[in-house]
C-alpha cells in the first residue's frame, strides 16, 4: 500500500483514540485527550454490521461507492476493536471501528488528505459529497442541499480543532481537523436515555 495510505490510516487511528467531552467548537485543545466514547465499555454500535451498511449505502449512492473494507492490523491495540479501511482514491478514505464478536459499528469516518494545486478544490468537493452522502445515510429525511448545509456548518465550527463534536438526534458528528496532513468526519451512534415520567 502507498504512502498515502498509512498517512490516512494514521490520521483515521488518531482520531479513534482522541476525545473531547462538550469540548468548545474552536478551541485548539493541545492537552493529552481521554478515549474516545466507543473505546469505553458499554458505548453504543449501530446496529448494523460493515458489510450491511456497504451494501445498503452503495444501494442509495451509485455514483459515491464505498468498496470492500479491508482489516487494519491491530497488534498493540487494547480496545478490543476491529479496524478496517476502504480506499475511495488517492485522497479520500472510509474507515470504521468494529465491535469485536458482533462486527457491529462503532464510528464510520471519511478521512481527505489535502491534494495542492489546481485539483485541490475538485478533490474537496468530492470529500464533501462523501461526508455529506454518509449523513444522508443516518439522516434520510435530509436533501443534498441541506446535508452539505449542515456539513459546512460542521466544517466551520470545527476548523482548526483537534477534535470537534456535534450531537443530532441518535447521533454524533465528529471532526478532526489537521489541516494541511487532513481531515476526518466521523459518525457515531449515542446512547439515548429514557425519559422520565
């Protein structure tokens, strides 16, 4: 696999062990982050497996298709989860974490790595369609226009931030912003509390 690659998969690691609980939208946050929420017992999956969601995403997006997820080696990791990624092109990749024994979903991210020069804003844009197609996914009831409405939104809160969330519903926005090495969306599942009467 090529540089690239690794760079993504870092990028896309970095985020999977980053968190930051009701962290401001543009605070730089340089202190040591805790686990991510999925990295702590008992945090919420979809209830759905990779294979499942890839093929009914691929079902609703024909023109923005997620191929096979392939595992990522784990040696050294302690969270008991399975990593997989899914290379879009040069610049663009899909990547989960995995409940081991059930292959539910903990988080789906898209990770862009910055192209410079002239093809930088075609690249972006194919980014955005990406992340914007993913929240479609969760959130059916939006339109591609409100979807990269709200992305953008996202995108301008969380600029410059280390790690940035947005919680809609049943679940949650992320994003890493690297700047020049990158940037990650990330969707999680949240765990909904009963009300009470």
């Amino acid at each position: 696999m090529n540089k690239a690659f690794y760079l993504g998969i870092t990028l896309l690691l970095a985020l999977t062990t980053a968190r930051a609980e009701n962290a401001p939208a543009a605070q730089d946050r340089t202190e040591h982050l805790p686990s991510a929420p999925y990295l702590q017992a008992g945090s919420p999956t979809f209830d759905m497996t990779i294979g499942q969601f890839r093929e009914k995403y691929n079902a609703i997006n024909t023109t923005l298709q997620i191929a096979e997820y392939r595992a990522i080696d784990n040696r050294g990791d302690k969270s008991n989860l399975t990593r997989a990624a899914s290379k879009i092109n040069e610049n663009l990749y899909a990547s989960t974490a995995l409940e081991q024994g059930t292959g539910k979903i903990k988080t789906l991210q898209i990770t862009w790595l910055p192209v410079p020069g002239t093809e930088e804003k075609a690249a972006r844009d194919k980014a955005r369609a990406y992340m914007a197609a993913m929240e479609r996914f969760f959130e059916p009831t939006l339109n591609e226009e409100q979807s990269l409405k709200r992305l953008d939104d996202l995108l301008v809160k969380g600029k410059g931030s280390r790690y940035y969330t947005q919680d809609e519903g049943a679940v949650r926005y992320i994003l890493a912003d690297n700047g020049d090495k990158g940037l990650t969306f990330a969707i999680e599942p949240i765990k909904l509390a009963m009300a009470g009467n």
